[in-house]
C-alpha cells in the first residue's frame, strides 16, 4: 500500500496597501443621492372608529378586502379609539385609487395622507 505525501500549502501573502492620496473623497453625484433616499409612501386615511357596532362592521369590512391595514389606538375625548389608514403605497396614483375605491364602495371620507419627510 502506498502512502501519499502531505501537499505543502502555498503561503499567503498579505496585501500591499494602495498609495494614499490626500485628495477629500468625491461628493456623490445627484442620481447616486436620489438613489440612496427612500422613496415617500403614501397612506390613506379611513378613519377614526369608536367601539360602536358601525365602527366594528366598518372595520371587519376593510379586514375582509384584504386591504393593508395600519390600525392605531388613539385617546380622544369621547374616549378609545381606532385611527385607521390603508397602505402603504409607493406611488400617490395609486394611493389616490384606493382611496377612490374606498369612497365609492364603502362611503367613507378617505384622503390621501401626504408622505412623511
């Protein structure tokens, strides 16, 4: 039976480090800037539900759309409250759409929210 020889690894070199210019580092041109914000979403404000039978079937009706719900509690002065939104939408047309939909099928007051800055 033949024995075989270990294989010797090749070292590693480490690597040899660049020149260093003094020059201050080139500002990012305008589409590279555009590129690295994110882009607005949009929300649709529905409403602001209280704990009344309307609100409730108002809200299992938006749940059952499937529609993307943002659902927060809120204190107000006639007590709890649901401050609901639908979204969110990378365009404002289409925002505008669903906002459309929701006036049209459901008879709710729903605007456009403008885009957190």
């Amino acid at each position: 039976m033949q024995q075989l020889a270990p294989q010797a690894t090749p070292p590693v070199s480490a690597p040899v480090p660049g020149p260093q210019s003094s020059a201050p580092a080139a500002e990012p041109s305008a589409a590279t800037a555009r590129a690295l914000v994110p882009a607005p979403l949009y929300y649709v404000n529905v409403g602001v539900f209280g704990q009344d039978a309307q609100s409730r079937t108002t809200l299992t009706k938006l749940r059952e759309a499937a529609l993307p719900l943002s659902l927060q509690s809120v204190e107000t002065n006639r007590g709890k409250a649901t401050r609901v939104r639908v979204g969110p939408y990378s365009t404002e047309d289409a925002a505008q759409a669903a906002a459309a939909t929701l006036r049209d099928k459901w008879a709710l007051n729903a605007t456009v929210a403008a885009p957190a800055l």
